[in-house]
C-alpha cells in the first residue's frame, strides 16, 4: 500500500507542503456563509412585508413561519398586512421582528450539524483551515469542553427542525387557497395555483432531503443498533436516512439558500416589486 508523508504541523499558520489549490474550498464556503448571514439578518431586521397577500393569496415568508404575533390589517397596498405589536416581555429597547424568535431553532440545527461544524471550523475559524494546513492554535480542546460541547445539543435540535417542516408544509397548503382578489382575509377560500404556491412547496420538500440525512437521526433509526436485518422496517429507514446522509452537504447548501430564496420572493411580492404568476 502506498503511503503519503504530510506532517500536521509544518510551521505557522498556513504553511504547508500541500501544493493543490486547498485554499479555495474554505474560501467559497466563507462567502457562502457571509452572503447568507448577511441576507438573514437584513430580512429578520426589516419585520416586514413577510405575508403576501395580493390578489387573494396567502403567502407567509418561512422565516417567519409560524406567525407568532397578532396580525396587522392589510397595508393600504393591498399585498401585505401590518407587522403586528410586539409580545410584551420583550425589551422596549430592542428592536423586535417575530424572526428572531423562529430562526433560533433552526439556525442551532444548522450551526450545530456535522457538516457545517466541519465547513466553518475550517471556513471561519482556520482550525485548521485544511487538512495538513499549518493552525493558528498550539491548543486544542476538541468539543468536550465549553463552548463547543454545546454541539452536542444537535439531536435535540433536529427535533425541533422536524417540527418546522411540518410547519412549512401547513404553509405550502395554505398557498394553495385564495380569496377572491379584494376579499376580507378571512372569507372562503378556493383552490389555486400560483408561482408563489409552488416555490413555498418547495421549500419544506429540500429542507426534508437535508433533515432526513441528519447524522444524529440514522443513529436514531438504527445506527445505535449491532444488527439491524431482524426489524425490515427500521433497516429500510435506516438505508433512507443513509441514502440522504451522502448527499447531505449538497441538500445543506441547496436547503439554506433556497429559503433566502422563498423569503426573497414573498417580499419582493409584498413589496409590490414583483407580480405573482397565477398558474390556476
Ligand atoms: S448532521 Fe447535518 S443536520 Fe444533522
């Protein structure tokens, strides 16, 4: 068998004798991450327009799905309603968005997953920024102390993400429903289909093909078992959630941008900037 001598530590931070483009991973996963936060935070701090309402939909942005707060009357547009008040415990002198009390579920389930603990260890905090790359650290205290132990907490987040698909597929159904154009939000409903419908469908069907390949559930399914050929149904789970499992970084990323994407589209609707095609 061959073998290849790559020292771990070869100097400082960076140096190596690697001499392939190692670099170039890590630095388009940092402005992957640095595009996505940075549209994140500007869509939860505007509060707004995150319910499309024109033309008798009802499209509600996934970031901010479930709808926490009352529910303003519809803006004078008539394509959004009003951000309700918000809950009275939060701080007067913090600025509220009913996001920032959603996305705290399932950003712990992303920043805690495998996969990305592996592409932002490497991408943001250089430890190491690859394999047998020169690390900034001498120290390494691995993820069985503070802070990083809280990793640990990635299976009881999954719960949580499992949940919120659910969640989303109530809101894709609920797309589906419209109102007469100008009717009163809550006179009947009839059966439709537009642009909107199919891309909040969507949403909740990539977020399924990441969850379901989540380390911590084939572990549930049948990873923690010796022999899995004596229960046929857990073995066929257990080969699903693998299934998954190897593409779990593609559906990671594909997952992530497409609800910035969803988010984009219902308020670019709200705001009036785009029209929602009408399939049905
Ligand atoms: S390991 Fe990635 S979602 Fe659980």
């Amino acid at each position: 068998m061959s073998t290849i001598d790559v020292p771990l530590k070869n100097g400082g931070f960076g140096s190596t004798r690697r001499t392939d483009n190692w670099w170039i991973e890590p630095l388009v996963v940092f402005f992957c991450y640095l595009a996505f936060i940075v549209y994140s935070n500007w869509a939860v701090f505007q509060a707004k327009d995150y319910h499309y309402v024109g033309n008798g939909a009802d499209y509600l942005s996934p970031m901010y799905s479930p709808m926490l707060t009352e529910e303003g009357p519809v803006a004078a547009s008539g394509l959004t309603t009003a951000p309700g008040p918000a809950p009275s415990f939060w701080p007067r002198f913090i600025p509220f968005s009913p996001a920032m009390l959603i996305l705290v579920f399932p950003l712990a389930f992303r920043f805690s997953c495998y996969y990305y603990r592996g592409a932002y260890y490497k991408a943001w905090w250089l430890d190491p920024v690859s394999c047998a790359v020169g690390e900034p650290r001498k120290k390494y205290l691995g993820e069985k102390y503070f802070p990083l132990i809280v990793q640990n907490l990635h299976r009881y987040a999954l719960y949580f993400a499992i949940i919120f698909i659910a969640l989303l597929a109530y809101d894709g159904w609920k797309s589906l429903w419209f109102t007469a154009p100008g009717a009163d939000l809550d006179s009947p409903r009839h059966f439709g289909v537009g642009l909107g419908s199919l891309i909040l469908i969507l949403n909740p069907i990539l977020l399924s093909l990441y969850t379901f390949g989540c380390h911590s559930l084939r572990h549930l399914v049948g990873g923690r078992k010796d022999v899995m050929s004596d229960n046929s149904t857990r073995k066929k789970c257990y080969d699903c959630v693998s299934g998954l499992n190897k593409k779990h970084m593609m559906w990671a990323w594909i997952s992530m941008f497409y609800v910035g994407f969803v988010d984009l589209y219902v308020r670019m609707c709200s705001s009036g900037a785009w029209h929602d095609l009408r399939i049905l």
